[in-house]
C-alpha cells in the first residue's frame, strides 16, 4: 500500500478522492473514524465511512456535505408522522445501505467485510478500512452539564452549544483490525486527513495500538491542517478546539500533530506561520488546501506523498 489516510469525514473524502486520481486506486488505504457511528431505528449508521463511500463513488451530493446525490426522504416524512426521530436526515437510497450493512452484521459479518462489500458495489478499488470493528462512542459533554452522543450534539443540536470535554466510550476495549493497522505500518506515506483533529482523528489515534504506529514511523507522516485562516470549512472544529483550551490556527494543529508527523501541509493563506510551526520541529508546506475542485486534491495528495517520500530519506 502506498498512501494511508486517517479519515474522518469530508474533508477526509475529498482528500481520497484527489489520491485515487493521482495514484493507482488500490494503492489508497483510508484507516476511517467510527466513533460517530450510530444506530438509529435499529438500523447500524456509520456516517465517516458512508462519507468516504459515497465521495470516491462520485456519487455524494457536495451542496449538503452528507449523503448521496438526488436523494428523496420519503421514509423520513412517514417517519415523522408517527413521531419517530426525525432529527437525523436518512436518504431513501441511503436507507438502503443502512438496511444492509445492519442485516450483514447481524448475521455475523464484521465491520470490515460489510465495508469491502459496500464498497465494491460502488465500484470503489481504493481500501476503505474501519479503524475497529468494535463499536466506540463520541459523547460530548456540553458547558452546562450535560453528556448527550455525538450526533445529538453535531446534528440535533446543529453544534451551536459549547463543549467542555469529549470522551470516546468503549474505546480502551476496542482493538485496531489487522487490515488497519497493516495499511498504517506498510504505507509509503501516511496522511492525517483534513478532519476534524478531536472527534475525527482523535478517535481513530485512540484506539490502543494506533497511534504507536504512526508515532513509530513520524519520519513519513504528513498531517494536511483541516484549519485555514482560524477557521473550519466546516462544522465546529475551531469552536472545539477553543472550547477545549486550543488554539484555532494552524498553530494549535501542529501543537496536536508534532509527535505524530514531520510535516504539516497549510494553506497558502497561512504561510506567516511557518516559522512558528517550524520552531516546534515540523516541516512546513504551504498550498492550495480548499480543495473546491478535483485538481487540486489530486495536486495535494501529490504534495504529501512527495513529502513522505522525501521524509524517509532523512
Ligand atoms: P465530518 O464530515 O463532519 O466528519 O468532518 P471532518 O472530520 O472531515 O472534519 C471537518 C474538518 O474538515 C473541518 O475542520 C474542515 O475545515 C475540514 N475540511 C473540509 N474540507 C476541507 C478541505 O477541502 N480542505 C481542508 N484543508 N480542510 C477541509
Ligand atoms: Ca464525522
């Protein structure tokens, strides 16, 4: 495997999708987040797998973020009339997957084959790998008290709340599969994906045995920051990462990620800080990182396998 990701969601998507352009896909491996997985109605919802799913099958509606492209939500509205949750926005089509990969693992499949399956009927070569196939939970304790499960606060409560602490429950259990930490170990290049830093990578570098595997190959790590300009593209990151006592900049990300990479990619738009980030022992590249369009993903997974390249020499 040349070039491993840990991936969240989005941001973790459409850095793949820029890599299996630029490399054979099925030397890709994504090692995905699944602490923010859920089961709603019974049905077993991993919404980072389904993010990276949905992306490299160019299938994904971009506009909404989540999900797929001219989906319906009858089932939601019927759902609704009875009072249902209705707070967490289920496709039709998407539904079925849900269906599916609830019935597989019921029969016994692990997490890991029920993705290669869903996978390969999207056409996808590139390895998405759950870092776990056991279950692990993100629950957020908000300013005033109270703990509620991650898509209460990211969804439910469209994270406009403060949070004070964030836990991962059940992930002391949890072991990393072979198929994860294989892809982490014999990687050319290892990228942290532009994720969020604490309820994305975080939960993925938890789990035991994970994050000595990358520290023990730092040398070929390349962390891309998911903060430009002191701001998330999207979602709370930077809210979070002050709320929880960090600093928001590309600064705060490389305090989070210097034991782990030698070398942090930020925006052109953040060059000022590179001897800053230097002085705390990374190398710094700045480039294009919005990637808006498929070009310059693909330029800036060329950029981190270069680099991780160039780090294995040193
Ligand atoms: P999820 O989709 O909610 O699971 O979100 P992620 O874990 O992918 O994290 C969202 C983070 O990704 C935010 O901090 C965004 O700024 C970052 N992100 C999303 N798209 C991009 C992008 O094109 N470039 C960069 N540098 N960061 C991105
Ligand atoms: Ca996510």
């Amino acid at each position: 495997m040349r070039h491993a990701v840990l991936a969240g969601g989005v941001g973790a998507a459409r850095y793949l999708q820029g890599a299996v352009e630029a490399f054979d896909p099925a030397d890709v491996a994504a090692i995905v987040n699944v602490a923010d997985d859920v089961t709603l109605h019974g049905l077993r919802v991993c919404p980072d797998l389904d993010t990276c799913t949905y992306t490299l099958a160019g299938a994904n509606d971009p506009q909404r973020g989540w999900g797929l492209l001219n989906e319906s939500f009858h089932a939601m509205d019927s759902l609704g009339r009875y009072g249902g949750i209705d707070w967490f926005s289920l496709g039709d089509q998407d539904l079925g997957t849900h269906l599916y990969r609830t019935q597989r693992l019921a029969e016994g499949a692990t997490l890991t084959e029920v993705t290669a399956e869903i996978s390969a009927a999207w056409g996808i070569r590139a390895a998405l790998l759950p870092v776990s196939d056991d279950p692990i939970e993100t629950r957020v304790t908000l300013a005033g008290g109270e703990e509620v499960g991650f898509q209460e606060y990211f969804v439910r409560l469209a994270h406009a709340v403060e949070v004070s602490s964030v836990r991962f429950l059940g992930v002391e259990q949890a072991r990393p599969t072979a198929a994860a930490l294989a892809a982490i170990e014999s990687a050319e290049t290892l990228v942290i994906a532009p994720s969020n830093p604490l309820v994305s990578i975080q939960p993925v570098l938890c789990v035991p045995g994970v994050e000595s595997a990358v520290r023990s190959r730092r040398s070929r790590n390349v962390a891309v920051s998911p903060i430009i300009g002191g701001r998330a593209l999207k979602g709370p990151a930077d809210r979070m990462m002050r709320e929880l006592g960090e600093q928001a900049t590309v600064v705060g990300i490389a305090r989070r990620y210097q034991d782990l990479a030698a070398t942090l990619v930020i925006d052109e738009a953040d060059s000022e800080y590179t001897d800053e980030i230097e002085d705390l022992g990374m190398q710094v590249i700045a480039a294009p990182t919005i990637m808006s369009a498929p070009g310059i993903a693909r330029a800036l997974a060329e950029t981190c396998h270069r680099a991780g390249q160039a780090g294995a020499s040193r």
